[in-house]
C-alpha cells in the first residue's frame, strides 16, 4: 500500500537543524572535558586520544561538589514540595471566588507580576534580605516559592475553573468541609498539573543563577549554578576541569526530565483538553 503521507522536508530539515545545534554543544562540552589540557591544541573537534575521567575527580574535588549539591537538592526540594502546596491552594480560593471583586484584583495582580522584571526589584530584594536576616538558604527557598506564585496561579486557576464545581457540592452534601473539600477531592484532581508545576519549578530553582548570586552572603550556601561561576572566575584557563564541572551540575537534572518529561507532558495534554 503506498503511502499517501508527503514528507515535509521544510518541517524536517528544520527539526534536523534544531537537533544539530542541540548536540553540537553537548558534544563539545563532553569532548573537553575528557581530554587532557596538552590535548586543547589540537582541532577542537578531534576525539580525545586517551579518555581522561580524572577531570571529573579533579572538578568534585575543587568546587566542593557534593556540598553545593546539597545545597541545590534541598532548595529544589523544599521549594518544589511548597510551591505545590501553598500555590495550588492559593489558586483554588481565587477559582472559587473569581466572581467577587475583591478575588477578581488579586489574580489580575498575582498575573500581573509575571511582567515585572527581575533587575527592577534586585536591588530592594537585596537589601530587605539583609535586613530580615534572610540572606541564606531559607530566605532563597522563601523568594522562589514567592517568585512562582504568579505563573503558578495562572495556570492553576484555568485548570480549577475547568472542574466540575458539583464534584464538591456532592462532598459538601456529604458533611465534608471547605479545607476537606481542597485536600480530598481537588488536589487529587490536580495531579497532572501539580506534576507540571513540580517539574517547571525544580528546573528553575536547579538551574537558576542570578538570585543566588544576590542573595547568599555565605560562601558554604552556594549553590551548583553559583559555584560554576566562581570556579570559572578562579580557573578561567583550565577549560578541562571547568567542563568537566558543567557536566556534573547538568547530569542531576538532566535525568530527573528525562525520567518525568512523560509526566509534564501529560499534564500539559490533559489540562488542554480537560
């Protein structure tokens, strides 16, 4: 049976050039951080002769690796398990009340963040920080769970409005009360995008660069992204080690997608079509 299907060069040679630019980095990053620095002489897309893994021990062994991994597993940790909790409920209040003016402001102000730059509220950001003693890890999980409430509560509130508000007049009816009501038959129902949430907030608060930066005082608090930038500032010329350590901090998240990409985007299908 031929296939009445034409293929779409256009849309393929596209998804070609989109994977080529892709891979083309990661093989670079990769390449170097196996070689030898007698090795960066030679053409830079040149396998190396004899894989050197000691750039890897060397790079743990100057960045203080597992230390700055701590740091980064318990920010993501405690930042994804509240961001889920408090921003959902905050969600639910503002679905279930979006008739009332005073609900209605608070979503349009909680949306409204999502344009205020970044660089605009650093400075103030910093210095009430210091002020507050919060110039720390705690501080840093507080202002991600803050930062993402207004992304969070967008989505959160369409995928809300889209259940069925008898499922909780049924539990009502049942004796069941308000707080019951979120905790036994809404947040279950939210499950595909609580996963979604949880995904997108762990790669932001993993990777994220600048608030570290600005906020930690405290060298031992420094996080993965963070400690990159101050190993690069130290060894600017030692392009093996430094490689080497940009390999380590990706690979963490790297496969915590690759195991719940199925997750984020069934939650992503589910909400489009719920």
């Amino acid at each position: 049976m031929k296939n009445s299907k034409k293929k779409n060069w256009l849309v393929t040679g596209l998804l070609m050039l989109g994977t080529l630019l892709v891979l083309f980095p990661l093989y670079l990053t990769i390449n170097i951080a196996l070689k030898t620095p007698e090795e960066m002489g030679e053409p830079l897309l040149s396998l190396p002769n004899e894989w050197r893994f000691q750039n890897f021990a060397d790079a743990i062994e100057v960045t203080n690796f597992f230390n700055a991994f701590s740091n980064s597993f318990l920010v993501t940790f405690f930042v994804v398990i509240f961001t889920v909790l408090t921003n959902s409920l905050v969600s639910y209040a503002i679905a279930r009340n979006m008739h009332r003016r005073l609900y209605k402001v608070m979503f349009y102000y909680f949306v409204s963040a999502m344009f205020v730059p970044f660089p605009i509220i650093m400075l103030p950001l910093v210095r009430q920080t210091a002020v507050w003693n919060m110039d720390n890890l705690v501080g840093l999980i507080f202002l991600y769970i803050v930062f993402q409430l207004s992304f969070n509560v967008f989505i959160y509130v369409g995928y809300i409005k889209s259940i069925p508000v008898e499922l909780e007049e049924a539990a009502i009816m049942d004796g069941a009360s308000t707080w019951k009501v979120f905790w036994k038959v809404i947040f279950p129902l939210l499950a595909p995008m609580n996963a979604t949430v949880a995904i997108l907030t762990a790669l932001y608060a993993w990777n994220d660069f600048m608030l570290p930066l600005v906020i930690l005082t405290d060298p031992s608090d420094a996080t993965l992204p963070l400690v990159q930038y101050i190993f690069q500032s130290e060894f600017s010329t030692n392009y093996n080690l430094a490689f080497a350590s940009y390999l380590l901090a990706l690979l963490p998240m790297v496969l915590v997608y690759i195991i719940a990409q199925k997750w984020i985007i069934s939650g992503v299908t589910r909400g489009a079509v719920k």
